[in-house]
C-alpha cells in the first residue's frame, strides 16, 4: 500500500478537524478518492490555498464519543513516521497538488510523545527540505510548555480543539479530556509565549495564529455557552478564530444513533463570533431567545438591526464606523467606502451606495441619508 493510499484512508473523516475556513469542511477540492485529502482553504491574509490536511496516526487511545478514531473502533488503522509524512507531503508540494499543509493526529502513547513526533514532521519540513509556506500543526491534549514553545517556532497557524465550551459539556463528549488543565491552559501558553518572546525567534519572524474549534449539538450545549467561551477566549487568549463543526453521527460511535446538528446552526454560529471579533459588539447584544440559541430564521446582526435600528435608523453621512457596522449588508470594507465617501459628501441615494461597492438591498431598511428615509422596493413575498 503506497503512502497516498494511506493518507486516503486517514482523511475520510478529517472533516472532523477544522477547515481554514468555514465552507472548506464541507467539500474537497478534488473527488478523486486518492486526493481526499486536499481542501480548497483559505488563509487568515485572505489568500486560498490548496490544503494538505492529514493525521500522523489514526490510531488513538482517547474515548470521544463523536470520533471514529476512538479507542476500541473496529477499523484498519494508519501510522505515518516524521520523514514518511514529510517526504509524502514535500512530493505534492513539489508536483503543485498542494500549497499548504494541516498536520494532526491521534493519540498514541500519551499527548508528550505525540506532540514530539508532531515536532519532528515540522522539524524534517522546514530544515531538511527548507519548506517555507503555510504549516498548521496542531498541539496535542496533555502536550508541555516547552513542546508549545517548538510548535509555535516552526509553524504559521497552531490550534487546540476545545471541542465544548466547558467543563461539563467536554465530560458528557470526551471523557478522557480534561477542559481547563489539558486544553485551556494549552491555548493559555501560546499566549504567555507571544508576549513573553520577541516574535523575532518565530519562523517568519511573527508568532503563529491561534485557533480552537467546537463539535457542535451532541450534548445539548447552548449558543451563549458556545459564544461565551468564545468572546473570553478572543479578549483573554488572543484567539484568532473559532471553529464550529455541526455534529454528525458516525457508525460505530457512542453516539451513532444521535440526531444530526443542523448545518444552518453552525451558520449562525460562524455569523455572530464575527460579530464579536470583527464588528464591535458585545456577548450581550446578541440576540439570544430564551433557551440560548441564537434565531433560526434570521442572521444575528439583522435580528439585532430589526430590534434598534428600525425605529432608529442611521445616517451613513454621519456615522462613525462602529455606527455603520451595526447595519446590515455593511461590512468592514464597506464602512471604509462609507467613511472615505463622507468626507466628499457624495452619499445622495441609493445608488451613490451602490457605486463604492456597498449592496444597498439589505441596509435601506435600517439607514438615513441625509436625514430622510432612502425609497426602497416593499416586498410582497
């Protein structure tokens, strides 16, 4: 069996594991089942990549009851050893299949020795074949400070899967995981490392991204417990992005005969955590119904808009950029556009809205210009 065939094999289920965006656990780039394991990506600059996203092994002595790669699972198990993954990788690299690599893996021999065969893979990449682009390396549950330390140093991305948002929702999932001693103080030490050490020591002389990821309605979890942990996790560790995976039963597990999370509830979920890292607002702005979830039937930041800004609309010849973060179809560029747009007065109608680059559809309900009301189309349907 050659090594493509076997990462094959391992990556059926890394849509487990967190794509570098959100649509890319939902599709490969490639249908051709020797290539499962490329992804479309697409980075934290914005640019997209061909992903490489593979496990070192696919043996593993956890109990997660979602995971197919659980201990006790009846199913062939892979093993790659450092220079077996490098070498495999640098060879796509250097056809042009890939551009990139995620490197994972299950946990075999406790989460010290895992963590250093994660080390040594990234170690073989970027001295022995002088690789230079992107790296994601996971850390692994259990992994030491100094081990966090060596990741951050040859990576551009590192991640730490919370999996719940707390300590009692993780016990109910993954047993054998410990929430605060084991994950969060991971994730704890990547930050204590960016600030304590001149990121002049880091691979490109910038320490990596941090990012986490949730499995998502297995146990009952609730949006504001997903969202709370996460706004701690942005204003406290430096989180630079979460992850939500939308539960889905896997023959085999624990919880096979559980019902499926709906894919729109991630979609929510993906909506308002940029809410929170990139438009300003606050955990208690979102608009939470009454048993934590977030509405169904209508994005976050138009629920929000519907309840304030409805009756008060906003003068996007007068706002500040925070004002017009809060309208719907206004995004960071958008508000940019706006604000340069102010300063020549330019902003009449609709229209002049729509000439830099701003979709006026969804705003007109929730804006002034110039102190009146834009004409908008009513809809019937």
């Amino acid at each position: 069996m050659n090594n493509f065939t076997r990462l094959s094999q391992i990556s059926q289920y890394m849509h487990l594991e967190p794509a570098e965006d959100a649509a890319c656990s939902r599709k490969s780039a490639h249908t051709s089942s020797h290539e499962a394991y490329i992804s479309s990506a697409v980075l934290p600059n914005g640019k997209r990549i061909k992903l490489m996203k593979s496990l070192l092994t696919s043996a593993c002595e956890r109990n997660c009851y979602y995971c197919p790669f659980r201990a006790g699972s009846d199913f062939r198990r892979q093993t790659f050893k450092p220079d077996e993954m490098a070498s495999t990788f640098v060879s796509l690299y250097r056809a042009g299949l890939v551009e990139g690599i995620f490197l994972s893996s299950g946990i075999a021999g406790g989460g010290v020795r895992t963590q250093d065969k994660l080390i040594a893979t990234a170690e073989i990449l970027r001295k022995k074949y002088q690789y230079r682009d992107y790296l994601h390396l996971k850390l692994m549950p259990g992994a030491e400070h100094e081990q966090v330390m060596q990741s951050m140093l040859l990576a551009d991305r590192v991640s730490v899967n919370l999996e719940a948002p707390n300590s009692n929702r993780l016990e109910k999932l993954a047993p054998k995981k410990v929430f605060l001693d084991e994950l969060l103080q991971t994730l704890r030490w990547v930050d204590e490392i960016r600030h304590s050490h001149s990121p002049h020591l880091a691979w490109k002389g910038r320490w990596p991204s941090m990012t986490t990821q949730f499995v998502v309605g297995a146990v009952g979890d609730t949006d504001l417990e997903l969202l709370t942990t996460t706004a701690n996790l942005h204003q406290h560790v430096g989180l630079g992005r979460a992850y939500y995976s939308a539960f889905r039963p896997i023959t085999g597990t624990p919880f096979e005969n559980l019902a499926p999370e709906s894919p729109l509830r991630e979609h929510r979920l993906y909506q308002a955590s940029f809410l929170l890292r990139d438009y300003g607002f606050d955990l208690e702005e979102l608009p939470f119904q009454s048993d934590g979830r977030l509405p169904m039937d209508m994005d976050p930041k138009r629920a929000w808009a519907s309840a304030h800004l409805q009756e008060n609309p906003v003068d996007v010849n007068r706002a500040g950029r925070q004002q017009l973060l809060r309208i719907p179809g206004i995004g960071p560029k958008g508000a940019s556009a706006i604000l340069a747009a102010q300063r020549k007065g330019t902003l009449r109608t609709p229209e002049d809205l729509r000439k830099i680059g701003v979709n006026p559809s969804r705003s007109l309900p929730y804006i002034l210009m110039n102190g009146v009301r834009p004409a908008r189309q009513l809809a019937f349907w």
